[in-house]
C-alpha cells in the first residue's frame, strides 16, 4: 500500500531527471586566450565559411565520376602514356614529347624537388604532369602543396582589390619593404614616400609593400578569405588522382592579415593548383575541373562539365593584363626577354601573362621559386605552373623551367601546324 502511495510523487522528479539527462550538453566555451586549440577553431572556421562555398562551386562544376587511376606509365606500342582504372586501363592525355622532354631538363638540374604542369585552360586537359626528386621520392609532388605560395597569393590579393573598385591603375607611393615588411610601412609618410607604383606595376615588379598597404587599407579577413576560396584554396579539387588543399590561413591581425596578402603568409600551395589558378584566369574567371582520362578501353571517358564562374570576367581580363607586367617589365622580364630577339624562338611572338614567387625558409633551409601563368593572354592556350625546392647550392629557377614548358608546347603546335599545311 505504502509503495502506491509513493509511486506518483516519484514519478514528476523522474520526468524531470530524464529530461535534465537527455538536454544536449557543450563542453566550455574556449578562453579568450590564445592556445593550440583556439589554432584549431580559427582554422576551422576558415575552412567553414571560405572553402565551403568553392566546394560547392568546385562539386557542380565537376564531372559526375572520376575514375581512379593507378600510376602513370609509359606504353611504347601506342606511344602514349597509360594507367590502370580498374579493372580497366585508360588512356592518358599526357603528351610523351613534353613529359619527357620536361623530365629530363629537371633531371639535368638536379633539383632537389620540383614540377612542372601544362594544362589547356579551355577544357581542363593535363598535357604535362612532371615530378622530380633528387632521391628519388616523388610520391605525387605536382598534386600536394610542397611549397609556400608565397607572391603568388599576390594575385589572389590583386583579384580582391579589383572586387574593391581598385583599379590596375591605381596609385601607391610607398618606402622601404622591398624585403622585409614592418608595421611602419603600412602607413602613409609624405616625408619619406618617394616611391609610387600602380597596381599593375606593382604585381608585376612584386612589389611587397604595395600590397600590404592597399590590404590594410581596403581589404579584411573575410574578404581575403572569400576571395582565396574563389582561387581553390582550402578546396578539394576534382581529379583523377587525390590531390592535398592547399591550406590558406588568413588572421584577423591588420599586419598579419597585410603580410599574408603581400605573400609572406602561412599559405601553401601544390603545382596542379598554380597551373589552375593561371588558368581560371585565362578563362575569364570561369573554373573548369582538370582531367586526364583520354579514354578507358577504347570508349570515350566520361564527359566533364562545362565549369562554373567564379570570378567576374572583368576582374580575370584585369588580372591577365596585370600578369603581362610580370614578363614584360617585371620579376620575370630577363628569362623571356631573348625570345623578342630571336628570330627562331617559337615564344617571339607570343604574349605571355604570368607571377613569379619566391620565398626561402631557414631552418632546414629551403629556397622556393614559383611561375604560373598563361599563353597567349589574347587567345589562351595553354596554362603552366612550375615550382623548384633548392638547398643552399643554387641550381634552377621555376621561371625558367616555365619558359622552357611554353616554348616546347609551342614548339609542338608550330610543327603540328606545318605538317597540317602540307
């Protein structure tokens, strides 16, 4: 009797026990503090709010399904490179003349690590997909971001501004930061600012301080970031073979956030990208997912899509004549400069639009050289990207391997050509 008298009062703090039991439960709030875990978050929350809007960009604009492939190899008997897919093997559109005419200008260098990538903007076609490593270790160089982006990020930075009304045009007057940025030349000194460049000027000479000013000025964290994932960053780019992000951490820190634009930033990069970064702008902003499958037993493979806009065609056209600078008058003049002269040179009259970046890291040492770019800027064709890792013994720069990329690919179409005519 005694026990059902009691079971309806236990009954309502039972209701309420359970229910107090099943709330969802979050752990403390992170301290204000900074700490490895507030890294972690801050990342995250870059990755959440910039690449997610890319990846979705980057996924409707992929092909419905990409096999995946085993390695690459050489087939004499058809003269093409192949690899397995499957239970099946398809046909590659690497061109034998520029991978191994490529391979063997790495290896004649000796270059601790490098790659080199040409691409057709227009369909996404990989032509060249070179590795090399000194010790013989290349385990998929050209598609994980081996080296910092550094000036590079100068156009995703040049692409923002633009957004911004900043015209190539633009003026920057400026002093010191030629090598090394500090906060005081961030801001204006009538006194000492005797330098100016224009935007364009500046991209092409690579010119640290200039960025950095007009970031602190007209750009924030969250513009940057956007702009970064418009360029691929933090995204899975769709590809035969898994190809790493590359990783782009913006601060919300004016100097860290200036820096970062500038080139000097915690930004890595893989040569596949680079190769994809000039070639979103020789597209006219429009994104379009490499491949590499010619075809899969004899069938066609799988057919692509047509890409997606992802920067305001305006802003691309700006970018590719500012990128002109680089070769013409800028960091990249002096490799191209002989092919003006030479009567021979299948590069005479081809206008090239390109970015050099360079960085060192010391401890181990490392020197980084990078070029993308594209050709010609009137009626694009081809898309490179080539980057070099040397030690302390200086042996290669990537400008150079890129303009030895272009004039054999535009070696190949000239002799295609004449043998077409006849």
């Amino acid at each position: 009797m005694s026990q059902s008298r009691l079971a309806p009062w236990l009954l309502v703090p039972c209701v309420v026990l359970f229910v107090f039991l099943a709330l969802p439960w979050h752990g403390p709030r992170a301290s204000a503090q900074g700490g490895p875990g507030d890294v972690k978050m801050d990342a995250r929350r870059q990755l959440d709010g910039g690449a997610l809007a890319v990846n979705a960009s980057v996924a409707q604009a992929a092909p419905a399904a990409q096999p995946v492939l085993g390695a690459m190899t050489y087939d004499a008997g058809l003269d093409r490179y192949v690899a397995s897919s499957g239970q099946a093997r398809a046909v590659l559109s690497v061109s034998p003349r520029l991978q191994q005419g490529l391979e063997k200008l790495l290896a004649s260098y000796r270059v601790p690590l490098g790659a080199v990538v040409l691409l057709e903007p227009s369909t996404g076609r990989v032509l060249a997909l070179v590795e090399h490593s000194e010790d013989g270790s290349k385990a998929r160089i050209a598609l994980q971001p081996i080296a910092p982006a550094a000036s590079i990020f100068k156009i995703v930075t040049s692409a923002a501004l633009l957004d911004r009304g900043i015209t190539p045009e633009s003026e920057v007057c400026f002093h010191g930061g030629k090598h090394r940025l500090q906060k005081r030349h961030l801001a204006d000194d009538p006194r000492r600012d005797h330098r100016c460049l224009t935007l364009a000027a500046a991209l092409g000479k690579s010119a640290n301080v200039v960025f950095a000013k007009l970031a602190g000025r007209d750009l924030s964290a969250e513009l940057l970031r956007a702009e970064s994932a418009r360029f691929l960053f933090n995204a899975n780019i769709p590809f035969a073979w898994p190809v790493e992000p590359s990783p782009a951490l913006i601060s919300e820190e004016p100097f860290e956030l200036a820096t970062t634009a500038a080139g000097f930033g915690p930004v890595r990069m893989s040569p596949l990208h680079g190769a994809l970064m000039a070639a979103l702008v020789a597209n006219g902003g429009r994104f379009v997912p490499p491949r590499i499958v010619e075809e899969i037993d004899g069938a066609p493979a799988p057919a692509t899509a047509q890409g997606r806009q992802v920067i305001r065609p305006e802003v691309a056209a700006a970018l590719g004549n500012m990128m002109m600078t680089t070769v013409t008058e800028g960091t990249a003049r002096k490799v191209f400069r002989r092919d003006r002269l030479a009567r021979r040179s299948p590069l005479r009259e081809v206008s090239v639009a390109g970015k050099t970046g360079s960085l060192s890291e010391r401890d181990p040492f490392r020197d980084y050289s990078w070029f993308v770019g594209f050709a010609p800027v009137g009626d694009p064709q081809i898309a490179v990207a080539a980057v070099t890792v040397n030690d302390r013994v200086w042996r290669v720069k990537a400008p150079f391997l890129a303009h030895e990329a272009l004039k054999a690919y535009f070696e190949d179409s000239v002799r295609g050509v004449r043998t077409a005519a006849r």
